[in-house]
C-alpha cells in the first residue's frame, strides 16, 4: 500500500520543483522515493545537500561509496534502496557478486572489508564503533575525514530508508531476489563487533 503521495514531476512546484531539479542534477531522475520525500521539500533539499557535500569532495571513491550505500540499506531493512544501489553499483562497475557480498558486510579486498566493518558497527550499534575496527580502517589508509564521510553517506541513506519505510513508494527498480530483510536487516539489539 501507497501510503505517501507521490509529487507528480510535471505539475511539481516552487521548492518542491527545485529539490527534484536537484535530484536530477545529482542522481539522473527523481525516483519514487524522492517523489514521496517531495511532500516535504525543505527535507529532500536537506537530504540532498548533504549527499552532494558527502559526494563531491570525498576521499573516498563510488565503488567504495555504493558499498557503504548498500550495506547500509541492508542493515536498514530497505528493499527499495537494496534494489536501487545494486543498480547503481552495477552502473560504475562493481559486480553483481560484490554487490551482494557488500549486502552482507562482505569485501574481496582488505580495504573495502575494514570499511564494511566500520559501516557495519556505525549501523548496528548506533554509532558506537569498537577501538580494533576504527584501528583496522586507520591500518588500511583511512582517514578520519573519510571516516567521517562514511558516516555522512550512512546518515544520508539512513534518512531516505527511513523516508521508505513511512511512506511506502512505489518499486521503480528491479527487485533484488538475494535481498531478505529477515536475514540482512538489523534489529536484535545486542552490540556488534566486526572483529569477534
């Protein structure tokens, strides 16, 4: 069930017009999500200026980005942006594959890993990131600047998944079938190390 109106892109109006001129600026289109987050354009214009912020002056590279993005959607129990960032992901040139083992905390490289760590504590655990995994993303070349962008691409995700699940846009992605929020998704409440 449709719970939120989508903002019809051809009639769209005054602020609202203005942020999804923005999401196509950024993203290309303005997905469903961003229709229904239209409702409230003051919001979407937040949502994005912080996203083209985190974006545009990162150190760290898209590949590394869409695994943060996905990851985080996983934990977040969000088809929707699952379906989206593996589409994504694909368009930049990580694999089907790495896209689903990103899905589930998982990397092919050292790098790639001991940031999932870090995104995988951030998540699960609210923030709270134990001393061994923020050393092991310092050991791999990470900066605190970068870390803390990794925190920012979470929060901005955190906030659009969260937008999702209210209102119930409609899919505009092809589902993603290794996707199951049951297993992915977290919510059990106990505190997570990566490094256990």
């Amino acid at each position: 069930m449709e719970k939120f109106e989508h903002i019809d892109t051809r009639t769209a109006t005054g602020d609202t017009k203005e942020a999804f001129n923005e999401a196509v600026n950024q993203f290309g289109a303005v997905i469903n999500l961003f229709k229904v987050a239209g409702n409230a354009p003051n919001v979407l214009k937040g949502i994005l200026a912080l996203n083209k912020e985190v974006s545009t002056s990162t150190e760290l590279d898209s590949k590394l980005t869409e695994q943060v993005a996905i990851l985080t959607s996983a934990l977040n129990r969000c088809d929707y942006c699952v379906n989206v960032h593996v589409k994504v992901g694909e368009s930049i040139g990580l694999s089907h594959d790495d896209l689903i083992l990103a899905m589930k905390g998982k990397a092919n490289d050292g790098k790639a890993q001991a940031l999932l760590n870090f995104t995988n504590e951030v998540v699960r655990n609210r923030g709270l990131v134990t001393d061994g995994t923020l050393q092991e993303a310092r050991n791999v070349g990470f900066t605190d600047k970068a870390l803390l962008e990794t925190i920012g691409i979470i929060g901005v995700y955190t906030t659009l998944q969260y937008i999702r699940h209210v209102a119930n846009p409609e899919h505009d992605f092809p589902e993603v079938s290794e996707f199951s929020s049951s297993e992915h998704g977290s919510d059990d409440g106990a505190f997570f190390s990566a490094n256990s």
